[in-house]
C-alpha cells in the first residue's frame, strides 16, 4: 500500500515537465489526483484542453485514479473549480502542489508590461488562488469536525527568488512573492493541521531546456544525471506524506542528490543607532564607515565578508 491511500491530491500545471512527475509520483503512491494544466506552450501562448488528459491516460494505465482540469490557476472561478473537481469526484482534499509557470526573459530595459504581468499573474495569483479555495475547504472542514485536517500544501519557487538574475526579474520577484505568500499560508495552516512549504527546484524541463540555460540542463555523456527531472520530484512528494507531518514553514533546493534547507531569512543583520530623528548627515555618519569596506552586491545574496 502506498504512502498516500485514499488522499485526494491537486496538482497544477501538471501536463508537462515537473507537475507531470508530481501527478505520477502521487498517484503511485495511492493518491487520486487532479491533473490540471492549460496546455499553454513555454512562454505561456496558447492552450491546448487535452494536455492534462494524457497525463489522467498514464496515470490510469498505471492503475491509478486521476481525473483531468484544463483550466487557468490564475483565473479565480477555474482555481475555485479545480478544487470543488477534487472534492465533488473524490469527496475531500488533501494535497495541492502549486507549480504551474512559465517564463517570459529578458531584463528591465527590454521587458513589456505584458511580459511582467504575464510572469506575475501565472506564479503569484496562479499560487494565490488554487491556495485560496484549498485553505478556505481546509479551515472550515477542520471547523466542522472538530479537529485537524490531512492538508499539504507545496508551491513551486526557484532559486531566481535567491540570486536574482538581472535577465528574469518579473520571474524572480514573482517568485520572491510564491515564498513570502507561503510563509504565511503555513503560520496559518499549523492551526488546521495544514502544512505549506516552498520547493526550489533544478531540472530538465522545456522550461530550462530552450533558453540560454539550455547548455547547463544538457544530460551528461556519462556521470550521475544532475538535472534528470525525476531527481527534484521525490522531495514534492515526500512533503505530501504523514511523515512529513512537522514539516512546515521550509524553503528547499532539490537537485541531483542534493537536498538543501534554505536558510530563513535572517532579520539580524549590521544594526545602527540614533540618538534623535534619523537625518541625512547622521545616517551617513553611521552608515558610511559600514559600507566603505563592501563592495556593492552583483552576484545574488553572496555578500563579500567585511
Ligand atoms: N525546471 C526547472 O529547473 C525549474 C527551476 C525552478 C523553478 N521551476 C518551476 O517549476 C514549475 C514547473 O516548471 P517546469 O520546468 O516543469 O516547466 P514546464 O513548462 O515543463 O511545465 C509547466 C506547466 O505549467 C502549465 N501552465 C502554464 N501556465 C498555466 C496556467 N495558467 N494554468 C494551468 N497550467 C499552466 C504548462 O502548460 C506546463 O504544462 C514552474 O513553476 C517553474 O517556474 C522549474
């Protein structure tokens, strides 16, 4: 019997890439699951309704029960009917992994609005939203039994959120927003019996496969397969089991045969003092002698020892 029997599992964007492997790893280990995705091409264009079936097609001949949801993660009355699919079909839900995107690159002096609010609707309100309709199931079904619900909530961030690259900042600030959105959600959710945390993911994907990192994610000749999608999923599947109960608030890197646990960020940092109102000669007075010895941050959050 798999880890999972008999819990109802959501999984977003998942016709493709890593969701893909999320709905089938679930799904092997007894979940019933709702496979969601647009059907949209890498950088979001287009839509295709039969993309999640093929994914609901494997997971049966394998077995498995899962059913198909084509809608948009960022439109609130298909984020509402993604979740109202799990509970009318499967009569609960249990499980929500966040990962649908898509990237639109480029940096500040050449992105269009519509590339930013495009990147910025798909990863922060397409994480909002389905999240919205599972936390609002979650609290009152835990109001009207009395007691804790089986919640497991996983969004999908990435490690643009920690190093910033100038060419994706619509994507690291949108993914900046997926980590401090599920902070929250998992403050919450310890009330319920919910757990949220935040994945940070490397994998071969079309995603990393058909920009300028495509050369990075390139299966190797011979060695261990860094980048082999299958490595990341395992992790998003393991946080949706009972052993993973006290697993709550956490932002992790999957790669390869790693796993990290990102530090939180930390609030304590070089701290100055003023004896009156702050004004620009005494902040300059305090501040400046710190920042004559460092050197300004041109490589993420890799800050050069004082
Ligand atoms: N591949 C990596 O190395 C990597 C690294 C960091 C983060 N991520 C994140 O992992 C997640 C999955 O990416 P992937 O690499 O598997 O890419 P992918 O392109 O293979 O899969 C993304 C899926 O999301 C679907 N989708 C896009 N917009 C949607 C919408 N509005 N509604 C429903 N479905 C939609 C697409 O149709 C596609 O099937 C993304 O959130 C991505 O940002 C991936």
């Amino acid at each position: 019997m798999g880890s999972l029997e008999g819990k109802v599992a959501v999984v977003t964007g998942a016709a493709h890439g890593l969701g893909r492997l999320h709905a089938l790893g679930l799904a092997a280990e007894g979940a019933r699951v709702v496979v969601n995705d647009l059907g949209v091409a890498a950088d979001g264009s287009g839509r295709d309704d039969s993309a999640a079936q093929a994914v609901v097609d494997e997971i049966k001949s394998a077995g498995g029960e899962a059913i198909a949801h084509s809608g948009d993660v960022a439109d609130f009355a298909d984020a509402e009917g993604m979740i109202q699919a799990a509970i009318e079909t499967y009569g609960d839900l249990n499980i929500l992994v966040n990962n649908a995107g898509f990237t639109r690159d480029g940096t500040i002096f050449n992105l269009t609005e519509d590339e930013f609010d495009s990147v910025m609707r798909v990863h922060v309100k397409g994480h909002f939203a389905p999240s919205k309709f599972a936390m609002t199931y979650w609290r009152q079904k835990s109001k009207n039994d009395g007691s804790p619900v089986y919640g497991r909530l996983i969004s999908t961030a990435s490690e643009s959120y920690l190093f910033a690259p100038p060419g994706q900042p619509n994507y690291s600030a949108a993914k900046a927003g997926i980590v401090s959105l599920t902070m929250g959600l998992a403050q919450l959710g310890v009330r319920y019996g919910v757990t949220a945390n935040v994945v940070l993911p490397r994998a071969r994907t079309r995603m990393t496969t058909t920009g300028p990192t495509a050369a990075i994610f390139q299966k190797p000749e011979e060695g261990f397969d860094n980048f082999a999608p299958e490595n990341a999923s395992p992790l998003f599947v393991y946080l949706c089991t009972p052993q993973a109960e006290r697993v709550s608030g956490y932002v992790f890197v999957v790669w390869g045969q790693q796993v990290k646990v990102v530090d939180r960020p930390n609030p304590n940092g070089a701290m100055f003092q003023t004896d009156a109102s702050w004004n620009l000669e005494t902040l300059h007075a305090e501040l400046g002698p710190h920042f004559e010895k460092l050197e300004p941050v041109v490589d993420g959050y890799t800050v050069p020892a004082a």
